[in-house]
C-alpha cells in the first residue's frame, strides 16, 4: 500500500521557538531516503516556511498558504497559485473596509511575490507583525486599499484583537466564493483572518496530490483548526497533545507534543523503522 504522510508545521512539527530539532530533521530525511512520502501543509508562503524547512530534503511538492500554492521546498519554486478573480478583489475591497488598519494582501508578479500594507495605522497584531518584517524586500507600502491590490492578489491576512478581526470574519464569510479561516495565533494572544480563494484548502490539496501521485492511504498530524479538513479525509490523523480539543476529539489518537518530536517519533515506531540518529 502506498502511503502519503502529511504532516502541519507550527505546533505540529515546529517547537515553540520557531525551529524543527535536528532530530526530527534527520529523521524525516533519513526516512524519506528509504522510501516513505513525506511533505508538509502549512498556512506559511513558500518563502516564510523554507526559512523553516530548508534541511528538509523532500521529494513532493509542499503545500502552503493553506492550499493555496503548490511549491518545491528545496528551491521555492511555485509549481501552482490560486489567485482571486477580478470580481473577488473588488468584493473583497468593497467588504473588507478594515483592511488597511489590519491586514495585507500577498499579491504576485509571475512567481515573485510581495505583501502589500496601507501606509496609516495598523492594529497592535498587524503592527507587530510590519515591524518584524520590515527589513523583508516583499514587504511594500501602498496608499490606500486599492494600491493594496496589485499584480495578481491571491491571499488576504489580517491580524489583530478577537474583537477587531471577528466582526471581519462574519462578513467576509457570508460570501461563499472563498476560504475564510479564522483562529487564534498559536504564539501569542492575537487572532488571525486569513482568506484565500475558493477550493484552497490543505484538504483539497492533499487530495489532489494523493491522486496525481497514486496514493492509496492517507496519514496526517495538525494541532490546530486548519488543520480540521485533512483530518477529515485521512485514513489516519495523529493530533500532537497540545493541539485544541476540538482536533483531538477528531483524531485517530494523540502523540506527543511538538516539543517533544512527536511526528518523526511517531513515524519511527509507525514504519518499525531501525533508523538511528
């Protein structure tokens, strides 16, 4: 039986501080040499998790931005992009009358892309985030919400307080022609809207690869809401202990936590593998 393991990245295979242990690296790697198909679905860009994955020697596609973007994690080439139809940029600049004080919009230009922000006040959570990626060259200041909009938009974030993002959430949702997910950040206290276009989920991603590559089982392991539509159509779907309970109650079992190295433990025991590290 051919299988595909799928696992998340923040709080699942990622510690706390951002990094993936050497353990787990060599693991994964020396696992994937012997033949196990192994690839990663994250909300992360291409760009943002290779500063992650890099030691990562993977021979899939990755998908990232919650299904959004196919892409190659050993030289971040995009193999494929959703991207929001006219129609949706200008609903989604008629709906989202927050957008510039909260959030900003990945847009591409072939398979470069930069992150837009509105050049006026931001919220303490976007804020944060600006200031961490100030010195990033795909960080670009606009004027207003229409100069937010550029190139081929694909991917909206905002970043804030629950009670400044909920509300944006509610009406960004009630239109059914793309993916709203809605939580709270994993690191700190903010919450996070993230919409992309219609069909773009990790799901339905992984589906896609499942077929295109002739899998017969699916294995998976999340900690967190996004994470629920893969747990749903996998064969087998391994919550970390310190993902939400709502996970937990859909998961074939709970490993460990992703301090402890949970996924590449679980696969050695899982494959009955001799691997030494």
């Amino acid at each position: 039986m051919k299988t595909l393991f799928v696992t998340d990245l923040d709080g699942t295979l990622m510690r706390s501080d951002l990094t993936i242990s050497d353990f787990s690296v060599k693991t994964i790697n020396r696992l994937v040499e012997q033949g196990i198909s192994f690839t990663y679905a994250t909300a992360r860009s291409i760009v943002s998790a290779r500063t992650i994955t890099s030691e990562l020697k993977l021979d899939l596609p990755v998908i990232t931005r919650n299904g959004a973007v196919l892409a190659e994690n050993n030289t971040g080439n995009i193999f494929e992009k959703a991207l929001f139809t006219k129609r949706e940029v200008e609903l989604l600049k008629e709906l989202l009358t927050e957008l510039p004080k909260a959030g900003f919009v990945s847009c591409y230009f072939g398979d470069d892309m930069i992150k837009t922000f509105a050049d006026t006040w931001h919220t303490e959570g976007l804020q944060g985030y600006l200031d961490y990626y100030k010195d990033d060259p795909a960080t670009v200041i606009v004027p207003d919400i229409n100069g937010m909009f550029t190139g081929d938009p694909g991917y909206v974030t905002l970043i804030g307080d629950k009670d400044e993002i909920e509300p944006i959430y509610k009406i960004a949702s009630e239109y059914t022609g793309w993916e709203c997910i809605f939580q709270k950040d994993i690191y700190r206290d903010e919450f996070w809207l993230e919409i992309c276009p219609q069909n773009c989920t990790k799901a339905k991603s992984i589906l896609k690869l499942k077929e295109e590559y002739g899998f017969d089982k699916l294995v998976v392991f999340g900690d967190s809401v996004n994470d629920l539509p893969m747990f749903k159509i996998a064969d087998e779907s391994y919550a970390v202990a310190n993902a939400i309970d709502e996970l937990k109650a859909q998961a074939t079992k709970v490993i460990g936590s992703n301090e402890e190295d949970a996924v590449a433990r679980f696969l050695i025991d899982y494959l009955d593998s001799s691997i030494t590290v």
